[in-house]
C-alpha cells in the first residue's frame, strides 16, 4: 500500500502539469514541469519517482516546443 498512495499522487498531478503548459512558452512549460516535481516531492515526501515524472514532462515540453527537424 506505501506504492499505492505516491503512484496516485502522481497520476493527480501529471494531468495537471500538462494542462497548465496549454498554449504556453518552452519557459513557461519547464517552469510547470518543476512546479509539478517540487509539488510531488512534498506530497510523496521525496519520493525519488517525482523525478521521472520531471524528465517525462520536459520531454513532453522538448517534444511540443522543439523547431521542426531538431
């Protein structure tokens, strides 16, 4: 039951990390993707698993935000 609980809070918190990054800057994405890690980090006590989802979201934001061909 000590997975359960931090897995929930992370599945809380990455919708709401891509939703804010809508419409946004690359700066602005990066910045919602460690709001969402410094966010995780103390709901989960410092769960290390915050910080896969940190390289999930910049990838996404890499991903949304990178010149065509990059």
């Amino acid at each position: 039951m000590k997975i359960a609980a931090p897995l929930a809070v992370l599945l809380m918190l990455l919708p709401v990390t891509v939703a804010r990054s809508e419409g946004s800057s690359a700066k602005q994405c990066a910045t919602d993707c460690r709001a969402g890690h410094d966010q995780c980090r103390i709901a989960t006590k410092n769960n290390p698993s915050c910080d896969a989802q940190l390289q999930r979201c910049m990838q996404g934001c890499l991903r949304k935000y990178a010149p065509c061909g990059a």
